[in-house]
C-alpha cells in the first residue's frame, strides 16, 4: 500500500509516517524544523515536486525541495543564522539553496550522513515565456500558480507544511493524483513543450522510470514541439542529458528519443548506440586493469555515448551541447581509438606503430575505448599496455649523451631518441647496454652526421 492508496480514501490527507518512510527520520525531521520556522513566522511553507511524487509513490527520495510564498533566500538565511551551513540565492528565480555542514547536523541534533546535503526554498511564483525555449520570466504568485507553471500534473502537487498544516495537506490544483493513479504524464496546457523544448526529454525520463504512459494529447503536443529542441541551449539539453545518463534505463530513454526524432533534432547524426546499455552496465561494474583514478564519471558516460559516431560528428554534437574542452577532446580521442580499432588487434601492427597514436590521449578516452572494445581482447590488451607500460618508457640516452658522443645538435636528435625509445617500445632492446649498441649502429650508418632521416632496417 503506497501513500497514494491512502489519499484515494481520505483525499488530501497525507499521513506523515509516509513522510518518514520516504524521506527516512531525520530528513522527515528536519522537514518538521523548517515548517516550525515557517509557522513562527507565519510564512505559508510546501513540500513540493519530484520528491513528493515519489513519496506518494512509497519510492525513497532524498531530495527536499519547498516553495514558500514569501522571500526564499530571506528565509533560508534566517535557518542558515539558527543553524549553520550554506546559503547560495538565485535571485532571477528567487530561489535558495541552504548546504548543510557538521556544525548545522549538530546544531539540527540529526546524524548529517542522513540528511539530503542541501535543501532547496523557492518562491512561489509565475512564469511567462517571452518566446519559445527562452528561460521564463518570474513574478511572485500563489501556490496554485507555482504549480501552474510546472511540467507535468505528477509534479505538481504540494503538501502544506505551514501554517497549521496537520500532517499534511496536499494541494492537488492541476489533477496530478488522478494521473499518478493512472500512471500517466501529462503537460498542463498545450504550450508547454514550446516553452521548455527540455520538458520533451523530461517526460521521456519520467515515463520510462515510472513506467508510466505518455498522455495521449500531451504526446501530439509533444511530437509537434519537437523542431523547437534546436532553439535550446547546449548547456540546457546536456544537463537533461546528464541527468537521463545517470537513470537505470537510460538507454532505453535515450533508444525512445531517437526513435521519436528527438536526437537528431538537437543536433544531426546524434543517435544512441543499440549497446549503450550494455556499455552504460559494463562502466558500473567493470574497470580497466590500470590505474584510473582521476577519471571524470560524466566524461566518461559522453564518451560512451558518442565513442562509435564518427570524430567530426561526435564533436559537433558534443559542442552543441556545450561540453567543456576536455571533455570535447575525451569524446574525440573516444572515436578515434575506435576507428583504429582493427590496427589495435591487428598483431602485424608494431607495438612502436600502436604507441603514438594511443599514448597522448586523455585516459578517459582510454578508458571508454577498453570498456567499448570489450570483444576485442588484443585491442584491449594494446590499451592496458599503454597506460601500463609504453607511455612511461624513456631511452636511457637523452641529448647531453648525444652531444658527448660529438653529434652536431639538430632536429635529428628528437628521431634518435624516438628510435631508441621504440626500440624499447617493441622489445628489441631490453637493456641500457642494448641500447647503447643501437645507437653506436645508428651512429655509425653515418646518417644522422648529416641529419638524415634513418633507414628502418637499421631496427
Ligand atoms: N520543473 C519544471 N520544468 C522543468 C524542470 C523542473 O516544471 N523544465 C519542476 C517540476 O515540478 C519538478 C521540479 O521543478 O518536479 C524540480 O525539478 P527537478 O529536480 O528537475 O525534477 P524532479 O521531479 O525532482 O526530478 P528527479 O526525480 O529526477 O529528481
């Protein structure tokens, strides 16, 4: 029996200990002393979006997000003074973040490895769009019109926390209980994918992590916006994509997208590969033989994304979406590896042939390419050797032995010291002595006297 159940019974009531269950104690506590504050202030306080469509789920959420009908970032700093922590305001929105610190654990008497690490306050407002897919422009209003504004009726419910809110009140203006009952996302009128193009991923999102269906009206409206998601900024799209690439199906959403013309419609030739979800499955639990520390998770999950487009392709896509510059050359450096892919197992290939091309690259590349060249073993294994071996060799000769040895400096010691380090590279020398009786060879075949390039047979 889920909090839902319940609301069919005694409609608007919502129990708290649904609340506890939810959110866990101390979140749910630390619900009662942000409503507590409202109350002193007589302030009208919401529990409000996602977090209270999940609870009525009985799914865990660990977000806190409420909307106030009166200054938020005033108010989160009056907890902020009483409790410690962080507030950051946006004041365009009028919205605040309140970051939660030991002290403020301390301070609430809650265990701090419970609670969310920050908490949003919002107020209550209405939007209006100036022209399609342009951010909105805010003014303060009601609750009912905050909920107005919103994307989809399961996310515009609010529970009253304040004032004298007996657990709880839930405001339900836009027929959101009725949908989550008949597990359906639904925009609140017909303009809201023009609006926020963005919304069109969000109930992609939504649906398949609800297992929801897409409203029937509300899926014309959608496919009819669909041009308007080329109006939307880069960095808006990536952070919905981002956020789908971190939900459990989200290969499935992302298959969904593309098969509605929602992908190309962001930028052309930007579609999922059929095994991004094995790709997505094998980054959580599989990682390479080396070291790799230091690799950043989103890159990562972009360069699986866009590793098998071609590299132009993949970079127009990845500057659409305004991803930063190494994150750009990670995805980049992704498809190259990958359409050398066949050199890389090919055993006729010289580990000196392979070094080159794979050892200045960004090791999250590196990283992407071995999880996507998991049927290759011997590519694999070239990428393992590497990050592992090639890329730290160094000859034992460096330019001040040269110049010792009476060689006139010149652009010829770069191609001296690269062949002895690929003799290294491919086994053929094993030891500094080895690699002196290489370079008195190469010293002696006259060539270099005069700058000349080196015969290979020399090798
Ligand atoms: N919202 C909206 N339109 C958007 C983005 C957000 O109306 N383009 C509203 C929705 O009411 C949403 C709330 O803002 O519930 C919070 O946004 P977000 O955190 O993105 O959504 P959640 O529903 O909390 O998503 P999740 O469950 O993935 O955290």
């Amino acid at each position: 029996m889920t909090p839902l159940d319940n609301t069919s019974s005694q409609p608007g009531i919502f129990d708290r200990s649904a609340l506890v269950r939810g959110l866990g104690e101390a979140a749910a506590r630390l619900a009662d002393i942000v409503a507590m504050q409202a109350q002193d202030q007589q302030r009208s306080l919401y529990l409000v979006g996602g977090v209270l469509r999940d609870l009525l789920l009985g799914q865990r959420s660990a977000d806190l997000d409420f909307v106030i009908e009166s200054d938020a970032s005033t108010f989160a700093r009056g907890l902020q003074k009483r409790y410690g922590g962080q507030v950051h305001a946006h004041q365009p929105f009028g919205t605040a973040k309140w970051s939660l610190s030991a002290d403020s654990a301390d301070r609430l008497g809650l265990p701090l490895a419970d609670l969310p690490q920050h908490i949003d306050f919002a107020r209550a407002r209405s939007e209006t769009y100036a022209e399609p897919a342009a951010l909105p422009d805010t003014k303060p209003g009601s609750i009912v019109d905050d909920m107005q504004r919103r994307d989809f009726s399961v996310n515009a419910l609010a529970l009253r926390l304040s004032p004298n809110a007996p657990y709880g009140q839930l405001l339900d203006a836009c027929g959101g209980l009725q949908d989550l009952r008949n597990q359906q996302i639904r925009v609140l009128h017909d303009r809201s994918f023009i609006d926020d193009p963005t919304r069109i991923l969000r109930a992609l999102r939504f649906t398949t992590r609800l297992n929801f269906k897409i409203n029937a009206q509300t899926a014309v409206w959608l496919r009819d916006a669909l041009p308007m998601l080329g109006r939307v900024s880069g960095a808006r799209l990536r952070k919905e994509i981002d956020r789908i690439m971190v939900e459990k199906p989200a290969s499935e959403i992302l298959l969904r997208l593309n098969d509605l013309g929602a992908l190309k419609e962001i930028q052309p030739g930007f579609r999922p590969s059929k095994r991004l979800a094995d790709d997505l499955k094998r980054a959580k639990e599989q990682e390479p033989p080396w070291q790799s520390a230091d690799i950043d998770a989103p890159a990562l999950r972009w360069c699986l994304l866009l590793g098998a487009h071609e590299d132009t392709v993949a970079r127009c896509i990845a500057k659409r979406l305004d991803l930063n510059r190494r994150q750009i050359n990670s995805v980049s450096a992704t498809c190259r590896i990958l359409a050398i892919a066949e050199d890389l197992a090919d055993p006729l290939r010289r580990p000196s042939e392979i070094a080159p091309r794979l050892e200045k690259l960004p090791p999250t590349a590196l990283h992407a390419a071995w999880l996507l060249l998991h049927d290759s073993s011997s590519a694999q294994e070239r990428l393992r050797l590497t990050m592992q071996r090639w890329r730290t060799i160094r000859p034992c000769t460096t330019g001040h032995d040269l110049r010792a040895r009476g060689l006139p400096p010149g652009p010829h010691y770069k191609r001296i010291l690269e062949q002895l380090r690929s003799a290294w590279i491919d086994g053929d020398v094993q030891s500094c002595e080895a690699e002196r009786a290489l370079l008195q060879r190469l010293l002696e075949s006259g060539e270099y006297a005069q700058g000349d390039q080196p015969s290979a047979r020399l090798l």
